[in-house]
C-alpha cells in the first residue's frame, strides 16, 4: 500500500518537475525569442521599452548564466511569485489566477462527480437492452463526440436566444456585487446552469458508453454465466457486473481529467465564464507570457492533485491493491 | 481469420459500412467541394453579411459577407488533413516507443515508460497551449506536428503491455533461437499479431488529432493563416453568432467535427465486434 502510494508520487512529483522545466524552457528557447518580440510591440514608446526591457533583465534573470536562471526560478515558483502581468497590469499573476479558480472549479467539480455517477448508472442500465440501447447509444455517441465548446454553443443558443430562459454571458449579473444574499446566489447558479450543462452532457456520454462496453463484457465472463446457471436473477448478475465494471471506469477518470479540463477552458469562453480558460485566452489574445505560464501551472498542478485523489479512491474501492501492497494475499 | 473470412463480416457488419460510407462522402466533399463552390477564396468577401442559407450563399455568409460553404469544405479539408497526420504520426511513435520498451524491457523499458506517465498525466491542450503560444507563425503542418508529438503516451503505454505478454510466446522464443535480431522479430513476428489493434488506436487517435486541433484553432492558437472548423467556430463566438441568431455560422461547422468523430466511435466499435468474436452475436 505504501509501495503504491511512494511510486505514484514520484511520478507526479517528476511530472511536476518536467512542467515546470517546460514553463521555463519554452520562453527561452523558442525560436523567434519571445521576449524580443513581445519588447518591439512597444517600440513607438521608447520610454516604455527601456521599462520592460530592464524589467525583463530582472525578473527574467537574463543577464545571469542558465543554471541560476534555472534555480532562481524555482526559488521564485516556491514564494508563489509568477511574475506580473502585462494585460491587467501591475497585478501579480497569482493573484489573478486565485481569483478566477473558484469559478472554475464550481463548474468542473458538480460536472465531473454528477456526471460520473449519473453515465455509469445510464450505461448500465441500457447495456444489453437491445431496443434502448439502439436509441441510447448513437445519442452517447454525439454527446461524446461533440467539441465540448460546440455542445455549450448549441445550448447557448437554444436555451438563451430561441427560448430566452437563461442569461449566457458572466457568471453573474453585472449590476450585483458579489455577496452570500440568497438573490446573489439564484443569480449565480442561473448563471452556472448552463456551462454545467454542457461539460456535464459531453461527460455524461462518453462514461454511458465506457460503462455500456464494460458491462457487456463482464457480462460473458465465466462469473456470471456460473451465476446465470445456478439460477441467479439478472439483477443480481448485474450489479455484480457493476461492480466489477466500475473500477476500469475509476482509472478512466483519472485519464479523464486532463482532457475534462481542457474541455472547461473552451467552455468558459462560450460563456465568457470568468474561469481560469477564460482568463487564458485573454492572456493568449493579449500576448501576456507571464499570465498564459501560471495558467499552464496551476492547470497541471490541478490536475497532478485530481489524479493523486483518484488514485486514493481506487485503493478505497477496490480491495485487491489494499491486500496485494500490504501482503495479505 | 483468415483473409475470406474476415472480408466476410468486414462486409457484414453495419457499423464498419455505415462508418465508411460517411467517409466516403466527406473525403469526396473535401477534396470536390472546393471546385463546386461558386467562391474560390474561403476568405473572399463575396457578398452582404448575416445571410441565412439561399441559392446563391448554400450555407449563408457570415458577419463579413465570407461564404460559409467553401469556408466549410476547405474547414474539412484542414482538420482531415490534421486528423490524419497527427494520428499517423502519434500512432507511429506510440508504437515505436511501446515496441522497444515491451521488448527490451529491464531499465530502458524503466526510463522510457516513466516519461511515457509523465506526460500522461500532462493535460495535452494544456501543453499544446503552451508550445503554440510561443511560436509567431503556425500553420497545419506545425499544428499536426505538435498533436502528434503530444498524443503518443497512452498508444505506447497500451503496445507496450501487449509487446510484454507477445514476447513470452513460443513463435517469438522460435525466431530468436533462429539468431533472428530484434527489428524484425518485432516486425515480423510481433507486430502482425497486433495489427487489428494498431488499426483501432490510429481510427481512436485520428478522432483525437481532430478534437486536439478544433480545440486549439477556437482558443485562437490555429494556423494563423488560412481557415479550419475551429477557426469558423472562434469567430463565430467573437463576433456574437449566438447573440445574433446566425445559427447557420455555428451549427454546421461544429456538426461536421461531431460526425466526424462519432463515425470514428462508430467504426471502432464495429471493428471490435468483427476481430472480437464474443461480441458479434448481437
């Protein structure tokens, strides 16, 4: 158990380590330098170059050999200091990014557990069904295979401009201030409802039909054919099936998150959800380099924790890893 | 199976036909479309904007009067372009890196696989981003080239455990009595013995590059010239096709991706039920 824990760790910790090195390495070893480029779009404010230009120098470390650019910073990384933004300048970007987690995050966790618990079960349900699973799955289908942005599009457009029932911009109405008052908070899950929807609806199937796939194949093996001759009802085969069907499901997650959470970046911005995607694509749009690294960053360091929390998961769900690692098997 | 009797249910099954016949018709429309379009430029102005679909714009114009139609085809064109590149190219370092860390095993399997998790763990839109953010000038060739430089971990992860359990076989312990060398005991002997699942994770990655690249064109670090799916789609937000109504500017060029990769979903799994005999009675 603790073999498992200590080596699933160290793979995050390494991979930590290599995004960091690429956070590093990639502004100043692209070609076309980066930096040059970013200074000459103020060349019509020659005062202004001078400031960026030394303000580089020194945040950057240019002027010093690599290697103490290299340690300097992680120093930097471990203050919480990712350098300041040049699109909402002079904010730091850390502060810029704690402010948008939040919303990302109340729109990623409801869609990613509901959405997991409600596609296994769907999934289940209609595998080996033959009439409904010949309905359910082409729709799983598309809902799977839709861009996750298009799918929020669609639904942007029919629940917020042909019937007008939600708002489709914000995360709230821009007249509130934020506050914990009751008609704050309905305005926000107003908000909320649809960018949940929409990464809830792609999720939902593309865990349907994992789920449907798996059940069907534990449902030939030797198990519950034995359960099947001793006389056992379908119910019970099948929530023995389930069981067995839902650990692959938890590995998927994990696979899962990181694409889950690129698909949020692209939502935010249909919904221009002040999310961390949201802010991303500004940075992108704004060429502000400092802001688009953090973004990076933080999104692994999410997703290296999301992954970390599967992994306990799995070992509380399925005893086997628990008995192997501590030698009772 | 043999050659007859896989034709056989390759014929028969529903699915794998149904998938083909979608294909046939978008590579057709891709590589015709072009030429029955009335417009040769998808980013000519060639009319008045905010035209819904009529005679003269078939798909309707969009806020600057562009024609949505060749805007569409030349779209299907770039992503079957970036799918199919991408994919081969991811596909053939997974199976690259699977084969030499499956057969060689002891530490080079240890390293390669280790950097194999770590960028399994690396959300690959998260790492495109940062690459393409960087880069002054992109076009499909680059795009391609970054998905598939970024996709490759889990197909190397997956040929490598079927390499492991290959490798252990009497047919392989055969040819290396023979003094066979490694490359063609893996080419020879191993890799025929994967080919329906080598077909199946490039039709799974295909889908993959196409998503990847629509993603990475609507955050606005597509090609920088030139028009995609995605591209059609990040313009259509900007310029408020959905405040305006225009649902013609964004509902097809998103349907075109779904169908696109749906019909992959599709093929795959009637591929599975035709070299899977357990699931083809249904």
């Amino acid at each position: 158990m603790k073999k498992y824990f200590i080596k699933k760790v160290l793979i995050y910790i390494l991979t930590f380590f290599f995004a960091v090195t690429i956070d590093w390495a990639i502004p100043r070893f692209m070609p076309g330098n980066p930096i040059n480029s970013l200074i000459s779009r103020f060349s019509t404010l020659p005062e202004s170059v001078k400031v960026l230009q030394s303000y580089f120098t020194q945040s950057f470390g240019l002027d010093k050999p690599l290697w103490e650019q290299y340690l300097n910073f992680w120093k930097a990384l471990f203050k919480g200091d990712l350098g300041i933004s040049i699109y909402l300048y002079p904010q730091p970007v850390t502060k810029i990014i704690l402010r948008a987690l939040p919303y990302s995050l109340i729109v990623l966790l409801p869609a990613v557990l509901l959405s997991f618990a409600i596609g296994n079960r769907l999934g289940a349900f209609v595998a080996r069904k033959r009439k409904l699973d010949n309905i359910a799955l082409p729709i799983f289908y598309t809902l799977t295979s839709s861009p996750y942005f298009w799918l929020g599009i669609i639904l942007a457009w029919i629940f917020g401009v042909v019937i007008p029932l939600f708002p489709i911009a914000g995360a709230y109405n821009f007249g509130m201030i934020p506050s914990l008052s009751w008609e704050f908070i309905f305005d926000f899950l107003y908000h909320w409802f649809l960018p949940f929807g929409s990464l809830f609806l792609v999720l939902l199937g593309s865990w349907a039909i994992g789920m449907r796939n798996m059940i069907i194949y534990e449902l030939e093996a030797n198990y519950s054919r034995y359960l099947e001759a001793l006389g056992a009802s379908q119910r019970l085969i099948r929530r023995y099936a389930y069981r067995n069907a839902i650990l692959p499901q938890v590995t998927g997650l994990a696979i899962q998150i990181g694409t889950v959470v690129a698909g949020s970046i692209t939502t935010e911005i249909v919904f221009s959800y002040p999310g961390i995607g949201y802010i991303l694509v500004q940075s992108i749009m704004n060429q502000d380099y400092f802001l688009i690294q953090g973004c990076f960053l933080f999104i692994i360091f999410g997703v290296l924790l999301s992954n970390l929390l599967v992994d306990i998961f799995y070992v509380v769900i399925d005893p086997r890893i628990r008995k192997t690692y501590s030698g009772e098997v | 199976m043999n050659q007859k009797e896989f034709l056989h249910f390759f014929v028969k099954n529903k699915k794998v036909v149904f998938a083909i016949c979608v294909y046939i018709v978008l590579i057709t429309l891709a590589i015709i479309g072009p030429y029955i379009s009335p417009y040769k430029d998808p980013l000519e102005f060639v009319g008045p904007g905010y035209q819904p679909p009529c005679k003269e714009y078939w798909l309707g114009t969009n806020t600057f009067g562009q024609d949505i139609f060749t805007q569409l085809v030349y779209g299907l064109r770039s992503s079957l372009l970036v799918g199919l590149s991408g994919g081969t190219l991811a596909t053939v370092l997974g199976l690259f890196i699977g084969f030499v860390a499956g057969y060689k095993g002891g530490w080079f399997d240890e390293i390669l696989m280790m950097f194999t998790n770590i960028l399994l763990v690396i959300p690959t839109l998260a790492l495109l981003i940062i690459i393409a953010a960087y880069l002054p000038y992109r076009g499909i060739f680059i795009e391609s080239l970054i998905i598939g430089f970024t996709g490759w971990p889990w197909i190397a992860r997956a040929v490598r455990s079927q390499t492991l359990s290959l490798k252990t076989r009497e047919f392989v312990d055969l040819a290396r009595i023979t003094a066979r060398g490694p490359i063609k005991i893996i080419f020879g002997e191993i890799m025929p013995n994967m080919m329906s699942y080598v077909f199946m994770v490039f039709i799974i990655e295909f889908g993959v590059a196409i998503h990847s690249a629509t993603g990475l064109d609507f955050i606005g670090l597509g090609p920088t010239r030139g028009i995609s799916l995605g591209i059609m789609l990040q313009q259509a937000t900007l310029w408020n096709a959905i405040q305006l109504g225009m649902w013609w500017w964004i509902i097809t060029p998103g349907a075109i991706i779904t169908l696109m990769v749906a019909t992959l979903y599709v093929m795959n799994a009637g591929l599975d039920e035709v070299f899977n005999p357990k699931l083809r009675e249904m």
